[in-house]
C-alpha cells in the first residue's frame, strides 16, 4: 500500500490533508488494483510527546481495477493473423529487431 500527501491545510484547532492512496495485490484468480483519493482531518496533540489523532476520512474518489490472474495473459499480439501474415513468408515487417541489427551491422 502506498500514501502520498498532495493538499495540506493546517488550522489551529484542526487540519485537513488530502492523499493519494494506492494498493495491488493478486491471488491465483484475479489480480487487483486501487486508487483512490482520501480527504483526512487531523486533530493536534492534546499532550506532549503524544500523536495527532485521525477522527474522519473522506473517501473522494475511488477506482478498482481487477483482470485475471497473473499467469494468463492480458494481451495476445495477433497482428500477423490479422494481417495475413505467415510465419514462413519474407515480409520485411516480420523481421525482428534482431534481423535488423544484423542487416544494418
């Protein structure tokens, strides 16, 4: 999980804090993604030495994104299906990166 602060508002008896939340994790059926925005308000320390306390978080925006496990693919590159193309033909646009740094060595 990963928090960044983007707005701070600092006020006497409170302040207000606006962050960046985003978390990811996967399990053998789907892998998942959020994002989401949190409006925080913060009340200072009644002691000293003691920790500000968090009464209320806002959620302003969230988005969650999930798509199959990790082991099966997310895109498949059939331009040379739909293309026509055959492996065996000489088409210059099959060549790899590799053909080419030879031919231009």
């Amino acid at each position: 999980m990963h928090f960044k602060i983007i707005r701070a508002l600092v006020e006497s008896a409170s302040s207000k804090t606006q962050v960046i939340v985003e978390s990811h994790g996967y399990n053998e059926d789907i892998i998942l993604q959020q994002h989401a925005t949190w409006g925080c308000v913060w009340i200072p320390a009644r002691k000293k030495g003691s920790l500000p306390q968090l009464p209320h978080i806002d959620v302003l925006d969230f988005e969650e994104v999930t798509s199959p496990s990790h082991d099966k693919p997310w895109l498949t590159d059939c331009t040379a299906s739909i293309m026509g193309w055959h492996e065996a033909s000489n088409d210059p646009l099959l060549l790899s990166i590799d053909d080419w740094r030879k031919q231009l060595d």
